[in-house]
C-alpha cells in the first residue's frame, strides 16, 4: 500500500500537503461516534472541481474507491461507508472548495461550494448585509449546507426543508467517459444570456428530473449548489408551552398539527421535547459514563431543581408586525389551558434576564443557563448557528466544555439516532411514545424525545442513543437498541427517512424494486464502482 500511495502523489497534481497517508487518513477521517475507527488508506484534499474531476478519472485508472466528505461531521449516521472492500479506500475531502458565488442579493438565491459552513454563510450574509437567513441545523457552525441538503436534513427556519430549498446543482459523475467535466442542467444548456439565471431560479430544469439523483446516493460528487434563502422577517417571537400534565399529550399534539396546518408560512417547524430529553439539556446526567437509565427519584430531584415540565413545546413566528401580534394571540387561543404559555418577547422573560444578567447565584445560576439556552434556540430560528444543540452527544462522557469546538467524534461521545417519521395523529405519537419509553430502557439507553413537526400530517421524530463509546458493552447495547427500535418500529409503521452507514447495508433489500433500479443506475453511472460503494445502495 506504500506503493500505492506514493504513485498515487505522483499522479495528482495536488500539492502534498493536501495529500495524507493511510495513518493521518483515518486519524482524521475514521473516528466515528458509533464503532472503532475505519481503516483508510489515503486522503486527497481537492480545492477545485477540476480536481475532482482528476480525481475520479484517476479513481478509474487506478481501480481505487472515493469517499468524498464536505465537513465529515455526519456526527451518529457516519461519513465513511465501513463495507469490506479489497480495493484502496480514499477520501476526497471536498471542505477547501468554501467559495460562495451571490446569484440574487434582492432575491436571496445563493451559490455555494461543499466545503461552505453554516457560519460561514451566515458571516458572509452579515458582511454583505443580505436581508436573509442562514438554513441552519442544531449539527453547528462547523457543518456543511451542501451535504445536510443532500442528506434531505431539514431545520427550523422557514425553509425547513433543505433540500427542497436547493434550485439546482452541479456534479462530477463518476462513469470514465463523464468524469471530465461538471454535470450541468438542461436549462443552463439552452440559456444563450450567459446569465444562468433561469437555471439558478427554476428547481425542476427540464426532462427527467435528474439532480434528486444526487441525494442519499452514491451516483455523483457534487461540486456546486444554489439555494433559496429564507427572508429575515420583520417582527419574529418564539413562544413555549411548559406542560406539566402527562394526560394532556393527546392535546398537544393535536394542537401543533392545527397550528402548523392554519399557520403555514407564518409558524416555522415546532418542536416537541419530553422531560427526559429537557433534563439532558439543562443538567448533568446522575449517573456519569454509567450504562444505566436515570431513576425515577433521580429525575423526580432534576425536575424539581430545574422546574423541568413533562413537555414543552418550541416554535417560532415570522412575518409583519401586525401578522405577528395577530398569530401570537390566536395561538395562545388554541393552546390555552395546555399549560404555561410564553412569548421571547415577553416582559417576563425581559424581565428575567435582566435580573440573572446582574445575579447569578442559587437559583437565579440555573434560571440564567435556561435563560441562556433560550437565547440560543432563538439564534437558531433566525438563522444564527450555534452549539446549543451539541452537548448531547457528551451526556454519557462528561467531558463537554461549550467554550471550545465540539467534535464529538473526535472526542470520542457515543451516539446514534433512530429518525423514524410517524403520522401526525395523536394517537400513532402517543403509541411512539410509550414504545420508545418501553424499549430503550432494555438496552440501558434513556429514552430521550423530540418530535420535529414539519408538516401538519407528518411528524419526525429524532432519538438520541446516546452511550458510552468507550465501553465494549455500552457499544453493543446501544447497537442492539437502534437494531430493536427500527425491526418493532416497521411493525408499528414508524419508518427511518435516514439511515447510518451499517443500517444502509443491513437493512435495505437488494431485491426490492427501488434498489434494483438504484443499482442499475449505478452501473450505468459508475460501471467502475469508483464512488462510495454500498451508500444508500444495497
């Protein structure tokens, strides 16, 4: 393999220093938050598409696999495919190719490259003082935007959806006799105005829609994306619903379905936390890096410490003034007698802060860090990145400090997600619910809950199996607990949108149509089996 790598050197023309060995390789690239680390025999850090290309033809020269990454932070699904293959396993590490190309400021379509971050953007939109917002995720500054709208990932802004903000793209294909040069559109193709700009604007170009091909896949490397920004609204507030009632589940959910059907464009994505998941947020886990569930006198002490209710309810509005006042009080119609109700701009949150900006000691240190955390998923509904959202990953280890940069995968957090999407019904939630409850305990996993209500008929929701990946055991208990809850969960009609590298090999049927198809795409497209093999492709 020395050999490889050094006429691999030979025949890029990419600076060595861009270049790393089979040891710096999976030091950098192999760590995930699930397994031991995977084996990689080299790294290629491109910093254009014409490289990519070069890359791939090389990839179809030499025999070797690609693994192309844009910010490798895919932190409890895994960036790097571990299937056992005999040939070299190179990453292509796409995050020097950060160049953002304005397409319309007054229109708030932009260009960007894999390597772009969601700080990144969100710098570049405060610099240039563009009205608008960055699409971000609770993943963090450090994140790429291309690769969470290829993942079909989704936020809490107003363009939930990401990829479905995406107006058109560019791709290096993997096949010898297309790897030269960038895929482009139809669109861009028939354009004599030497603007593109019908192409950057029009999502569904013309013919075969092709650039979806392009998402969960292993068809192409994508060099380029163009999506529509969500406009930053004149007046926004975010209100929360503290529930103190177990038996009012039923009403709440019903009420966010409501809200999000009648409130469409107004009302952005609304999250529903349980008081498990809330007590991970605001405190230290009880039991340390111990593989075992918080008791019921444990939580019972946190809730009443952290005044933690039994569900809250988080979510946003955006729009005019006067849209605004008239959406806060129609809400606080449809949500009355749920629970205690609060609008960010309230003067009793104002109110709070104030005093906890001038006292922090006994109460008022605890009433400031839920304060603080507030502020943050507030930054995050108006397109602000942050790391509200990453000390979970930590919660078995201990080791989370929010002042620094977290990596969890580097810093050696245990974590998987379940992301099962469930009808938007009471009582299918209701049903999720107490599966969730009854099923992670087994495997010595709290069972942490948050239901991300997209659309008023469909709701997802994301489980956190956080463990103790240091731990042989903990490992394995957290794998047969993801193993469990998706097998009972198709039963129940609870079915994945995302999957982790192992699942895409273990759990999708090579004989089912969908797949047949995928895999003669593939062969037509890649007959070299050059680009990630087995992702999303049985």
């Amino acid at each position: 393999m020395t050999e490889f790598f050094t006429q691999l050197k030979q025949l890029l023309s990419v600076a060595d220093a861009r270049i790393l060995d089979k040891q710096q390789a999976t030091l950098t690239y192999g760590k995930t938050t699930f397994s031991t680390p995977i084996a990689l025999d080299a790294a290629v850090k491109v910093e254009t598409a014409r490289e990519v290309c070069e890359l791939t033809a090389l990839a179809n020269k030499l025999g070797f696999h690609l693994y192309p990454v844009s910010s490798a932070k895919n932190w409890g699904y895994g960036s790097v495919s571990d299937l056992e293959t005999e040939k070299p396993k190179i990453i292509m590490d796409l995050s020097l190719m950060n160049k953002i190309y304005p397409v319309s400021k007054e229109l708030g379509l932009i260009t960007l490259e894999p390597g772009v971050t969601q700080q990144q953007l969100c710098d570049y939109l405060t610099e240039h003082s563009w009205g608008w917002m960055t699409p971000v995720t609770g993943a963090g500054p450090n994140c790429s935007i291309l690769a969470n709208a290829l993942e079909r990932g989704y936020g809490i802004t107003p363009r939930t959806d990401h990829f479905e903000a995406v107006t058109a793209l560019k791709a290096v294909l993997p096949h010898p006799e297309l790897c030269d040069k960038e895929y482009g559109s139809p669109i861009s193709a028939l354009d004599a105005s030497n603007t593109d700009f019908i192409d950057k604007t029009y999502k569904w170009k013309l013919g075969p829609y092709l650039d979806g091909l392009m998402t969960q896949s292993n068809l192409g490397v994508v060099t380029q994306m163009t999506i529509r920004l969500g406009k930053k609204p004149q007046a926004f507030t975010a209100f929360y619903l503290r529930c103190f009632d177990e038996s009012k589940f039923t009403r709440l959910s019903d009420a966010v379905r409501d809200i999000l059907k009648d409130f469409e464009g107004i009302v952005g994505s609304i999250n529903l936390m349980d008081r498990r998941r809330l007590i991970s947020m605001m405190a230290d886990n009880p039991n340390g890096n111990a593989h075992q569930v918080m008791t019921d006198e444990q939580i019972a002490t946190l809730v009443k410490r952290h005044d933690v209710p039994g569900w809250l309810i988080v979510g946003s509005i955006y729009g005019e003034a006067g849209i605004v006042r008239a959406a806060k009080s129609a809400i606080r119609r449809r949500l009355k007698g749920l629970g205690q109700l609060l609008y960010s701009d309230s003067l009793l949150l104002k109110a709070a802060r104030a005093v906890t900006d001038h006292f922090s000691f006994g109460p008022l240190k605890d009433i400031k860090k839920q304060l603080n955390s507030l502020e943050q998923g507030m930054q995050i509904m108006l397109g602000q990145p942050n790391q509200v959202a990453l000390p979970l990953a930590y919660w078995r280890t201990g080791k989370v400090q929010s002042d620094r940069t977290l990596l969890p995968d580097q810093d050696g957090c245990g974590l998987l997600w379940y992301a099962p999407l469930i009808p938007m019904q009471s009582n299918k939630m209701r049903e999720f619910v107490d599966f969730i409850r009854t099923t992670t305990p087994q495997f010595g996993i709290e069972p942490l809950i948050t239901f991300t209500n997209l659309k008023h008929d469909c709701v997802d929701s994301t489980i956190p199996i956080v463990f103790n990946l240091a731990d042989e055991n903990s490992r394995t208990q957290a794998h047969n607990c993801l193993k469990a809850l998706v097998q009972q969960g198709l039963k129940r009609g609870f079915v994945p949108y995302r999957l982790n590298i192992r699942q895409q090999q273990n759990l999708l049927d090579c004989q089912d149509s969908h797949w047949q198809v995928i895999s003669k795409l593939k062969q037509a497209l890649d007959p070299n089996n050059v680009l990630s093999p087995g992702r999303y492709n049985p």
